[in-house]
C-alpha cells in the first residue's frame, strides 16, 4: 500500500498550505464574519493573518474547523 503525499486523489486540503486557505476564507467572508462562524480570539480580537496561523498551527481542533470551513466553501463555488 502506498500512501505518499502526492496520491491524494480527491483530497482537496492536497498541496493548499494553511496560508492560501486562511487568506481565501478572510477573502470570501472577512474577519467579522469568520469571527461569528468559528468563535476564537484570533478571529474576533485584532485579527491578522500572522497571528491566526500561529494560533492555529498550535491548535489542531481550531485547525480542523478552519479547514471544514474551507472544504464547504470551495463546494459551494
């Protein structure tokens, strides 16, 4: 069975660093809107994008949710 990174037919997280799929979020819904669908401070408290990857590379389940997100939001494109 081979599972290398780059056979991830299907997977739509594949090769999308947590940069670009943060910035399309801020873009598609802005920050106050992010804020209210995925209640943490970095969203809602002086957001910025630095600050949010931190957080969220240090934070899986925050993480996760960002990346729900995303997987409804390029669907309904």
């Amino acid at each position: 069975m081979n599972n290398s990174p780059s056979e991830q037919p299907g997977n739509p997280l594949h090769g999308i660093t947590l940069e670009v799929l943060l910035t399309h979020l801020v873009e598609q819904y802005g920050w106050e809107e992010l804020g209210s669908r995925i209640t943490i401070k970095c969203f809602t408290d002086n957001p910025s994008i630095k600050s949010s990857l931190k957080f969220l590379r240090r934070t899986p389940w925050a993480r996760k949710k960002v990346e729900e997100l995303y997987i409804k939001s390029i669907k309904q494109m």
